[in-house]
C-alpha cells in the first residue's frame, strides 16, 4: 500500500484490532497470494503465545507492505465483515490527500492511474452500494472542485486525470445497473470537458472515444460507433502499452461483441476474438499489477463470443455454436475457474451464465438450471441490470421442448 490507501488503514486500525480474526482474514490472502504462505504461518505462530489485539496490529503492520488496500478490503468482505469493507471503501474515496500511485511514464510525459482505475472498477463491479453512481457522483464533484480551484498546474493535472478515472467509473455504474441510462448524453458532455485538463489529453480522449463507440453501439448507431473506434485508435496508436492503451482495447472488444448480436458472423467473431487477444498481450507487455483484471475481462467477452451470448448475457438469435465453439468456450473458462477467488461479483455472475449456456447447449437441464439461479441470486443481491436476461434465460429453459 502507499499514499492514501495507507491513510485509509490507518484511520480504522483502532476497530480493526478490536473486531476482526487474523487468521481468518491472513488465510484468504495467503489462498490469493502464495507469496504470503510464509506470513501466514508466522501468524499462526504469533496467535498462539500473543494476545489477539496485538497480533492484529502486528498483521496489519505486515498488511501494509505486502498487499494492496482492495485486496485486503475484498477479504474483510470475504470473511464476513461487510459493513467494515463497505465504510473502509467510502473512507478510501472521501480522503482528501493526493494519489500516491505507481508511476509509469507514457512517452515520458505522465503516470498512470493503475491502481486507482483498478481500484474503483472492482468497488464497482461488487457494488456495496445498491446506487454506486451517486456516491461517485459526489466524489467526481469534490475532486472536479478541487481541480478547478487548484492553481500548481501539476497538481492540477494530476486532479484532472483522477477525475476522468472517477468519471468513468460512474459510468460505468450507470450502465451495470440500468443499461437505459448509459445512453445519456449528461456524463459523456461532463468527461468531455475534464479531458483537456489531463496530463495528456490524447489518451484521455482515446478512453473517451472509446466509451463513445460502445454507447452508440447499444444504440446500434453502428457507423458512429466505427467512427469512434477509430478516433480511439488513432489516439493511443503511438503509445507504449499502459492503462489507457487497454482500456480502449477493452471497449472496443465490448463493442464488437455488441456488434456481434446483430450480425452474428464467423468474420465479425473472428475479429473479436483476435482484438481479445491483442488486449490480452497489451496488458501483458506493460507487465500491470491489474494485468489479471484485464485477462479475466477479454476471456469473459470471449466466451460469451463462442456461445452466442450478447454482452448483456442474452442468448444471440440465429447464432449457430459449433462443438468446437464449446470445447474452446470450456477451455478458456477453465482459466477463469482457476483464479474464482479473486473475481468480483459481477464477473462470478458472468461465470455461472456462461457455465449455463454450455449446459443449455448440451442439454442438460438441471445443471443449467443451477448455475442460472447461482447467476441470478449475484444479480439480484448486487442490482446488476443483466438480471433482466438472466430470468428470460431461465424461463427459455424452463419452456424448452428439447429436454
């Protein structure tokens, strides 16, 4: 941890050392991250011969250099200690305190926002709260505030490219929890203006663009979208490979698959499959700490791809799904499984849908059947918008004559 994630710790060790069980919470990490395998046994050993109290303080202590704020909120939320990940995510958010992030320069001119982008993506896709976008939408206030009445034109800066990170993600949860909304034109007008101010309005704007394309895609404005993917292009083409850079990759991926739905061809899925791949390699050439994020994002458009799953989970008309398609659809989900611990709840959502559509192609009814009521139990808890597709699912298995 560093900067303000290690001012957020700070401000709830006191209840921390109170309330929660090492052990517990140092053995979901240590699953997570083997590296901490040593840690936890030291732990254990500590736990025998010391009070709990100052075992806690001592894990904590050890917590700030070895993991990062989230992963260790996500285990507080794993082990049952809801309320505290919550109020630690909103203790996080509220810091006034500049981001301390890793700094990786792109063409020597700016830092990327990884971690914080990352940071709030996973808030976002577990959704604490049942209205993420207005809280977000308070915080994007703040900060634009700040930014606007900043005069060090560095720090200025640096606050716009915090408040385009902000701004995105409420958009984006905007969109996973009412996909009608997506399309308002408010956000966008309002990211518009803030990219001018960023460190590099160039990739700033690629993102931008990018977002674009995938909007006028659901409103299949098809010819807009191409439009935009190709400014995004242009934007980042020179660029070595950083978060921007994946992250146009990653809207351009959900734009084809968008695009998909509606023409369901062998060149439209062999070009998205081909652009997941790119963005796979992106992630992995820049050596990101998120790079594991981003992986699980393409191979979840890539599997739906394969079984003619549309990006809101809804089963493609006149799609046709080859033996191969599955074979290659339970490969890539084999990937997935293997890091489940780490996903948040809207990518388990994904998961459990796309394991019901092999069944469902298979025919094989009730364990279709048991993994769509697994994706609709997440969709119902965390609000998320694809609830909508899922139950129609569910009934076209319950309907169908071919069981």
């Amino acid at each position: 941890m560093a900067g303000r994630e290690i001012h957020a710790l700070r401000r709830w060790y006191q209840a921390l050392v109170l309330e929660i069980d090492p052990v517990q919470v140092s053995t979901i990490l240590s699953a997570r991250h083997p590296r901490l395998g040593s840690l936890h046994e030291q732990l254990c050993e500590e736990i025998r011969c010391r009070e709990r109290q100052h075992v806690n303080l001592w894990f904590l202590t050890k917590m700030v250099r070895n993991v990062g704020y989230i992963d260790f909120v996500d285990a507080l939320d794993e082990c049952g200690y809801k309320i505290q990940a919550t109020e630690m995510v909103q203790t996080f958010l509220s810091l006034n305190t500049n981001i301390e992030v890793i700094n990786r320069s792109v063409s020597g001119q700016r830092p990327i926002l990884n971690d914080f982008a990352n940071f709030l993506k996973t808030w976002v896709d577990n959704t604490p709260d049942k209205n993420p976008d207005r809280v977000l939408r308070r915080i994007g206030k703040q900060w634009t505030f700040k930014m606007q009445n900043e005069e060090n034109i560095t720090k200025k800066r640096r606050l716009a490219d915090e408040c385009v990170v902000i701004k995105g993600a409420e958009i984006d949860a905007v969109s996973i929890t009412n996909n009608k909304n997506i399309c308002k034109k408010r956000p966008f007008q309002e990211l518009a203006l803030l990219t001018d101010n960023t460190s590099n309005a160039l990739l700033s704007d690629g993102v931008y663009f990018g977002r674009l394309a995938l909007v006028y895609a659901i409103k299949s404005r098809f010819n807009q979208s191409e439009k935009y993917l190709q400014a995004a292009r242009l934007c980042v083409a020179d660029t070595l490979s950083c978060y921007e850079l994946v992250s146009v990759r990653n809207f351009e991926v959900q734009t084809r698959l968008v695009m998909y739905e509606k023409k369901p061809t062998e060149e439209e899925r062999r070009s998205l499959m081909r652009l997941a791949q790119q963005g796979i390699d992106c992630a992995n050439m820049d050596n990101m700490d998120e790079c594991l994020m981003w992986r699980m994002s393409f191979l979840r458009k890539m599997v739906f791809c394969l079984l003619g799953l549309g990006n809101r989970g809804n089963v493609i008309e006149n799609c046709s799904v080859k033996d191969a398609d599955i074979q290659e659809a339970k490969r890539l989900l084999t990937e997935i499984k293997r890091n489940f611990s780490t996903l948040e709840a809207r990518r388990k959502m994904f998961y459990y849908h796309a394991r019901a559509r092999i069944a469902h192609l298979q025919k094989q009814r009730r364990i279709c059947e048991k993994y769509t009521r697994r994706a609709i139990d997440i969709a119902l808890e965390n609000h998320f918008h694809e609830l909508v597709s899922l139950s129609e699912f569910l009934t076209t298995v319950w309907r169908s004559s071919a069981y």
